[in-house]
C-alpha cells in the first residue's frame, strides 16, 4: 500500500528536538508530519539524559548525605541496586512511548511509523511496517532531527565483543563486578560515577591527560580526585590498542599501548559519536551522506531555502537542551516564511537566531562533584581574541558550602571581557552547583554589565553567595 499525503512541515525524528519543532509548527498552525524509525522521544528520554540521571541520583544524594553531620552514619551501607535500576525503568516508561504518542495525537501532529528518507526537494519516503509505504510533500520546510550515535574506535578485537555503548550502560538491567570505561568525555565520567556507586569496581581509561577536557582544566582535576577517592581506578595518557572476548561472552581482556592488560566484565567505549544521517537520503538533493549539516542561525541547512537540521545533525552543540531551543528557532522561522512575515535575522538575540549555541551553552555535568559552565572558557575567550580576565574563588569558602557539607571542595570562575565588562563564560564544580548555573547562564546570555551585576544581591547563607565573592574579587 502507498499512500502520497501533503503537509506544511515534515520532521525526520522524534526525539525532543523533533518533538519541539511538532510543537512550534503546530502552534502556529502549520499541519506537521513526524516520522520516527525507533521509540517516539528518542536517545534522550530512553538511552541517555533521562535514564543516566535516574541512576546518577541515588549516588549524588548519597554522597551528599555522608557530608551531612548527624547523618553520615546512617548511608554508610551499599546502595540497593535493584531499586535504583527499577527507579531508572520508571522513568524511561519501561521503553514504551505510549505517553510521548499521547502528547503528539493531542496537538495534531501525525505520526508516521518508519524509516524515512528524503526524495529530492521537499519530498520524503516513509517505509513503514507490514509493507506500507508512504510518499509525504512538505510545502514549507523538511526537518532533520534525526540525532547521533555512539561510535566504536576501530580496534582490533572489539567487533563481536558486545562492548556496551551508551544506550547499553544506561539500559543495563545488573551490576558488572568490574567496569572498564574508555573515554573521558561526559558519559565516560557520568557512567563511571553511577556503576562505581552501585557496585561496580571501575577503572577509567582516558588517552589524554584529563578528563572533561572542553572545561576548565580544574574541573577535570576535581572529578578525578573525587572518582579515585570512591574507589574507580583512573588512568590517563592511555590508550586501548586491542581487545580480546571470545565468543562475546565471559571476561573481557583491554590490551594497553604499555603493553599492560586490564580485565574486566563489560567494557564501556565513550569515545565519541557521529551523526544519524547515513541513509536517510542526502544524496538526493546534493549532501553528502553520513555528514553533520551545517545550517545558518535559523537552523536552515546552508544552500537551502526548505531544509533545516536541529539538534545534534548540525553539530553546533551536542546537548539536549541546545537542541530543543534550536527547535524552536527553527519552528519560529518555519513560520515566519510561511506566513511571508520578515524574519529578525538582524537581532543576533531576536527570535529566530540560535545565537545561544555559540555564545552562551550551558552544560552540567552530574558526577560527584557537579560540573557546570557556560559560554567560554578563559583558553577559549583567548583564543577568539577577546581581552579578559579570568576570576577565581575557592567555593569552600562561601559559608553555604560549608553549610551543605563537611569537608565542601569546589572551583568558581567567571571569564570577564574586559572592554566591554561583562561575562563570557562561568565555570562551576563542586557538590550541588547545577542549580547555579542559569543564573551564570542569564548573566552570559543577557550581557548583563558587571556593575548591574553588584546589585544582584546574593541570599545568605547559599552557595549562590560566591556571586558576590567573584564580583568583589574583580574590583578588588
């Protein structure tokens, strides 16, 4: 069966990012088509954010716990294990997306069950199951949200290992007794942090000299020495040359470029990832299959005046949340053309500019400590050519973090341009620091001068106090 059906806007994926654009087309009245190959919500809410923080959780409160006076002594035991992966399956709706379909029916998109795939300009092929097939036209806009996924290093030994990627170690329904992760990038991190808390005995294996090397050179320092005093075992200037599982089952050998050998019962490669567009027919109107798309501050695909890409495909900011606000940028401008309304291209601030993706990222990363930044780092701000300075204060110093918890260690910065004064960037780690990080965030994406700043008064006793300490730091 074929069918051929018209609509104003047809989005390839339904993860967040696709989800977002659904919204904002659908809002201002344009009829949306939707396909999705896998669970509607995608990566996000069933293999990455949601289910890594459901497991993350119970280790953070429980970390936090034991600084705590009067309340160490009572969370000095194991973690329940068995709770805390089904308190992760809760979440995830137990890989079903009954509630995420739900939502679309009820805003008036439709759902197309499927692989889909462009056919030349404005048109995309759906095969769907049981044989259907469908031929949809978009009148406006085709957008691709089809994300990215975990890549493998080509090593030897490692096809046929049933190494866990991403999706396996938020998914894994039992504690391995021992834990090789390769990567010290955000998941290699988040998931050593999580499976060394309930139980796993870890050892990180990171080729360069630190982890969380895109922040501040503190941050990966903190959370290293914060790893090894939990238990996991860190390795950096290491690099895995070879692996050996036979058959895919049992043990696990890592062949080191020392020559050293790790043995362990999964093995977790966080080494990178790439983008969801290798069959979904690029070739068809001119790009390269497998690429990133790059696209212009409205999201459109450079070259283009119908194809847009959101989320991690145009490669500009690789998170969940840059994604959906570039949705809804993208949604915006969607419209705008459509109605023939003149866009605010001119306001690099204005509704239908993703300024924020390379001005103002806000990132948190939930080990013990937290990390967190936005906008640029001070070897970043440098490099642009910005004149700046960089202001740091020792968080333990702030009477709030000494009110969270005993023995508090943490890192505060803001990078300041100088010429203009205000903030490019602010770096936090420490425990409880994500909840600061969107005042850091208005701060940057407002330019908020640093004199207006001063009377942003800080309430005592918080750790949100260290606002004034870095202000009073700058003017001396």
């Amino acid at each position: 069966m074929t069918e051929a059906v018209e609509y104003d806007v047809v989005v390839l994926g339904a993860g967040p990012v696709g989800e977002n654009v659904v919204d904002r087309t659908r809002a201002a009245g344009l009829s949306t088509a939707v396909v999705e190959s896998e669970l509607i919500g995608g990566e996000c809410s069933y293999w990455a954010c949601i289910p890594s923080k459901a497991l993350l959780r119970s280790a953070l409160a429980r970390a936090d716990a034991r600084r705590v006076p009067g309340l160490r002594h009572a969370v000095q035991g194991p973690l329940d294990a068995e709770a805390v992966l089904a308190h992760r399956d809760e979440y995830v709706s137990h890989w079903k997306d009954d509630g995420q379909v739900r939502w679309l029916d009820s805003i008036g998109a439709r759902i197309y069950r499927g692989t889909g795939r462009l056919h030349g300009p404005k048109k995309v092929l759906v095969d769907g199951p049981e044989g259907e097939h469908h031929v949809l036209t978009a009148r406006h806009a085709v957008v691709v949200s089809t994300g990215s996924r975990a890549v493998l290093p080509d090593i030897p030994g490692l096809v046929g290992a049933k190494a866990w990627t991403s999706r396996e170690a938020t998914s894994a329904q039992r504690v391995p007794g021992r834990l090789a992760v390769v990567g010290g990038g955000v998941v290699g991190v988040e998931m050593a942090t999580a499976w060394q808390a309930l139980g796993s005995q870890v050892t990180l294996l990171v080729r360069g000299g630190g982890v969380l090397p895109r922040m501040e050179t503190f941050v990966g320092e903190h959370v290293v020495e914060a790893l090894t005093e939990a238990g996991a075992k860190v390795r950096t200037h290491t690099s895995v040359t070879s692996v050996e599982r036979m058959g895919g089952t049992g043990p696990v050998t890592l062949v080191l470029d020392d020559g050293g050998r790790i043995e362990a019962d999964e093995v977790l490669f966080a080494t990178g990832r790439s983008p969801r567009t290798e069959s979904i027919g690029l070739e068809t109107v001119g790009l390269a299959p497998g690429s990133w798309l790059p696209v212009d501050d409205s999201c459109r695909v450079e070259g283009s005046d119908w194809l847009y890409a959101v989320g991690d495909v145009n490669h500009r900011a690789l998170l969940t949340h840059q994604g959906k606000y570039q949705a809804r940028i993208a949604g915006a401008a969607i419209a705008a053309r459509a109605q023939h309304v003149p866009l605010l291209e001119s306001d690099r601030w204005g509704a239908h500019c993703a300024t924020a993706d390379h001005a103002a990222v806000p990132q948190v990363v939930f080990t013990d400590p937290e990390a967190t930044a936005v906008g640029l780092s001070l070897a970043e701000a440098e490099e642009a050519g910005h004149r700046v300075r960089a202001v740091d204060y020792d968080l333990a110093s702030v009477s709030g973090a000494g009110l969270y918890g005993d023995g508090y260690r943490g890192h505060a910065r803001m990078v300041v341009d100088l010429d203009r004064e205000i903030l490019l960037g602010v770096t936090f780690v420490g425990p409880g620091v994500g909840e600061l990080l969107h005042s850091a965030t208005v701060a940057v994406a407002g330019e908020v001068p640093i004199e207006r700043l001063w009377h942003a008064v800080p309430a005592f006793p918080t750790i949100s106090e260290v606002w004034l300490r870095l202000l009073e730091a700058y003017r001396g």
